[in-house]
C-alpha cells in the first residue's frame, strides 16, 4: 500500500500594490490589506507597511484610539514605538520584536514614536476575533526580537513569530484562536524557501525587501501576494535576495460588522460597542 502524501504546492492568485494613505494624526503608510481592492483575507482584516526616515512621517503617531473585537498585531523591523493603555499598561516595542494585543471587550490606547528621527519601519496586522471571544478580557503579548527564534536554513533564515515551522520551531505568540502562522523570512540570491501550511488556512505573502517568485508569478516590493489553498509554500528569491512575512490563519466563517475601530458580528453589536465607548466603558 502507497502512504506517501503529497504536497499541493500553493499558487499565487492575487498581487496587491496597496494603497498609500495616511492613519492615527497623519502618518504616512502603505495599506496592504483592507481597501477597496483586497478588502478582507478571513481571518485578517488589514495590514498596514509604514516606512519612512522621513520624521514628519511618522512622528506624529497615534494618539489616543479605541478598538473592540479583534486584535492587532505590531511587527517593528526599525525603530520604536511605545504604547500605553487606559488599564496602565505601558512598553516600548523596537527593532525586531512584536506585541500581539487581544483588544477584546475594548481597550483605548496609544502608540507613539520613542524616537526623534531615523527609520521607523514597520506593520500591523489586525486579526479577527471568533464571536465566543470578542468580549474577552484585554491582554497584551510582547516579545523581544531576543525572544524571537530564528531557524538557519540554506540560503536564508527565517524568525518564527507564532505558530510552529515545518522544522518544528514554535514561536513565543500564544493562545491565539485562530491558529496562526507567522514567519519573517530572509532569503539570499536566488534561493527557495518551502514550508508546511495547513490546509484550509488562508495564507499571503508581504514582501518587504527584492522580489520572490512562484512558477511565473513574481512579488516584488512592496506587493502582498494571496496565495491559492494547498499544504506547503515555495518561493524563490530573486536576483538581489528578499525578505517578505508569510501570514496564515484560519478563516472564521463568520459575519464581520465593521465600522472603524470596532469588529463584530452584527450592526446591533457595532452600536453597542460605540455606545459603551462613548459612555466610558472600555
């Protein structure tokens, strides 16, 4: 009898340029995910690049905001930022690390940046929440780029996040409902990298440095690719390396009521959750 499996090899469907546009009081960045021409990935509801040495970019930062029913996720790859939070939680997120905050039942904070000038260079990922937890209680995970795991591969290296590698490395995120994997990869010229996917998860690519290809299709910088369902991944690097993020998570299948900070179920949950804000109940 024939055990062997075999993997489907994921293909690309869709590349988006993303749109430039400006959030919080005025920064300038690159909306990956979440406009009108890549609206919703389930389970993930935008991701947005920053990138300037510009400070009049970046430093007026974002003040003081909500958020309900969903979580975002901050990936700093130059710089810092330092959050603070109506409950007292305050920190310093900077080059290399990554802070996973469950807004839940609703949170107002702020993220600005700890610095004066130089690059800030970054994303965030905002990740819906299943309908049994949107009104959990808010939590923050914050790991150091020290905290981080990082696998050596031939050609490349690849930093684990959350989730866990083919190799078997399991990143420092935790507890995350929607099963996600989350890996930074670095590639040098004209190498390939391949890993595991679970199947049925929705997956997509963010380059942020060269370009990558799969068959004839090529991602290059700063595009974000979605890729078709399958078991494993192969990309290879172009003539000048590439780093990129994979991004996978399994979907909800749930209704999405959005409106700005606020992600729920239902139009009567949306109201609700502008009503307590208003009222003082985050």
């Amino acid at each position: 009898m024939n055990t062997t499996t075999q993997t489907k090899t994921r293909r690309i469907s869709q590349v988006s340029r993303g749109l430039p546009t400006s959030d919080g009081a005025g920064v300038k960045l690159t909306r990956m995910l979440g406009h009108q021409g890549l609206n919703y990935l389930d389970p993930f509801l935008m991701l947005d690049q920053f990138r300037s040495d510009n400070r009049d970019d970046y430093i007026a930062g974002f003040p003081s905001h909500p958020h309900r029913g969903f979580e975002t996720v901050t990936i700093m790859l130059d710089g810092r930022m330092r959050h603070g939070d109506n409950k007292g939680h305050k920190g310093v997120i900077s080059a290399g690390g990554i802070q996973w905050m469950t807004a839940g039942r609703g949170i107002v904070h702020s993220e600005m940046p700890e610095q004066e000038e130089g690059r800030m260079w970054g994303f965030q990922l905002w990740v819906n929440l299943p309908a049994r937890q949107k009104m959990t209680a808010p939590r923050y995970q914050e790991i150091s780029a020290e905290q981080i795991p990082v696998e050596d591969r031939e050609g490349g290296a690849v930093r684990v996040l959350a989730g866990s590698s083919a190799s078997g490395t399991t990143g420092p995120v935790e507890q995350i409902a929607t099963r996600p994997l989350l890996l930074d990869v670095t590639l040098e010229p004209g190498a390939t990298f391949t890993e595991a996917v679970p199947a049925g998860h929705t997956v997509f690519i963010s380059v942020y440095r060269g370009e990558v290809s799969a068959g004839r299709e090529i991602v290059k910088d700063p595009d974000l690719a979605v890729l078709t369902d399958g078991d494993g991944v192969e990309l290879k690097a172009g003539a000048k390396g590439a780093s990129f993020l994979l991004v996978a998570g399994q979907p909800l299948n749930e209704p999405v009521a959005r409106y700005g900070p606020f992600v729920m179920n239902t139009q009567a949950e949306l109201q609700q959750a502008v009503a307590d804000f208003q009222g003082g109940r985050f």
